[in-house]
C-alpha cells in the first residue's frame, strides 16, 4: 500500500487511513486583515507557514498591482511561482470566482492566456459558463475542486454529470448563523452521496459559522478548509493572528475529534 504523503498530489483519502483528515488553508480572498497577504512573496510566506503549522494545500486569490482581485496570467503566475518556490510539493488551488469576473467568456479568455498553471482550481458549480472553463482546465492537466454554496448548485453538479473528473467537492454554505450553516451543509451532502458520488469531500463555511461546519465534517470523516478567507476568529472567537493560526486551530479540532491528519 502506498504511504500517504502531506501535501503531494496523489495521497489516496481514504485508503487504509479512515480517520485521517485532509486540511486546506484558504489564505486571502477579499478579506480586510492585517495578515491575509497580497503580494506573491506575501503569499509565498503565507503558504509556507500554514503548511508548517498543518495544512496539506492552499487556496489563494491573486491580486494585481492595484490591490484588485484579478484572474489575469501575469498576477497569477506570480502567485503560483511564490508558493511553489516556499513549498515546492505543495498542491497550489485558485480560484476562478465569477465575483472577480463577471462575463462568463471574459473569463474564459483570461484563463486560457495562463502559461504557469496551478494544481487545481475551485469552480463553483452556479455559475454560468463554469462547464466550458472546467473542460478547458482539464484539457490543460490542472484539477477540479468542485464548489457547492447551496443546495441548487449540488443539484445543478449531479446533473452535470463532471463529478468524475472532479478532484473533490467544496461544501461550502454561505450562511453566517451556524446552525443553519451546518444544516446546510448536511442537505448539501445528502444530495451528492445520494446520487453515488463518492470523491473526497471537503467542507467550510463562512465567519463564526466555519468553525461549526467544520466540526460536523471531521465527525463524519471529511476533509476541511480553514484560512482568512474564510474566517478571522478562533474557535473561542479570539482574533486570529493570522493563517498559521487558524490552522493550528483545526488541527486541534480534528485531535479533539480523536482523528488524525493525513
């Protein structure tokens, strides 16, 4: 059997390691805080220490010289190649949010112009035009890590039929109160393994709320996300210094559960 390896891009999820939970650090988006970095050597140094402190790959925005959230190559690039050159065997994942932008063939086009790709990106599976960009990253060797923020977008992800050529699912409720984030989250599951998807799931949410879903994952065994982007208060609604932080926070979390890390 092989041994798992944190951080490498072919660790089996469940295979021999029922317990072990995988842990993603989401580093930015358009939080405001003194330590979600911005620039790609910001990020590099972000990415290294998360990793240090537990997690196994990161998720990340590019940013461009004006402080904008962009998808452009060039801004993109760099922030690959900052990662990458602090943590080499790290899986790298970006986003393709339609929040940066909107036009579904503008963003298209600027994906297409990327020369340094990623290891996966996140895709969120309401958006318009968001099978054409998977089918385009697909065709060029980066993964697909399925976004899911409601119950209408794990419907619309079954009946698309991509979950086979899906890296993993992101369950990803978008609600603040916690309690209605976590059931959410389990209507989210339900529609998906209800229809025979198996691929390795990962589970967060959004504010004080994270913490929450993300309790309820690594009890059913699944893998989470953590990070500014997400949240910026420890479970005991401490502030977070920063990244590294939030990390060491779930990997708590998961211990407390009596689960390990992959």
């Amino acid at each position: 059997m092989k041994t798992p390896v944190p951080g490498c891009l072919d660790h089996p999820y469940d295979e021999g390691m029922p317990n072990a939970v995988f842990l993603q650090a989401a580093l930015n988006g358009d939080r405001i805080h003194p330590s979600a970095p911005r620039t790609p050597a910001a990020i590099g140094q972000a990415a290294l220490s998360a990793v240090t402190a537990g997690a196994h790959s990161v998720h990340v925005h590019a940013f461009n010289e004006a402080g904008r959230e962009t998808l452009e190559g060039e801004f993109c690039g760099e922030v690959v190649r900052s990662i990458r050159n602090q943590c080499p065997n790290v899986p790298i994942s970006l986003t393709t949010s339609a929040s940066i932008v909107h036009d579904p063939l503008e963003r298209l086009r600027l994906v297409e112009m990327w020369k340094q790709m990623p290891d996966l990106v996140t895709a969120n599976q309401g958006e318009a035009g968001i099978i054409e960009l998977c089918d385009l990253l697909l065709s060029r060797g980066v993964e697909i890590e399925a976004g899911l923020l409601s119950t209408e977008d794990a419907q619309t992800f079954v009946a698309s039929g991509l979950a086979g050529r899906c890296r993993r699912v992101l369950i990803e409720p978008l609600d603040l109160d916690p309690g209605i984030a976590v059931e959410h989250a389990a209507a989210m599951e339900n529609i998906v393994t209800s229809a025979g998807i198996q691929i390795e799931q990962i589970h967060h949410g959004y504010g004080i709320a994270c913490w929450a879903v993300n309790r309820r994952a690594v009890e059913r065994g699944h893998g989470i996300r953590t990070g500014l982007e997400d949240i910026a208060f420890l479970p005991d609604g401490t502030p977070a210094i920063d990244n590294a932080d939030l990390v060491a926070a779930a990997v708590q979390l998961v211990h407390s559960a009596g689960r390990q890390l992959l």
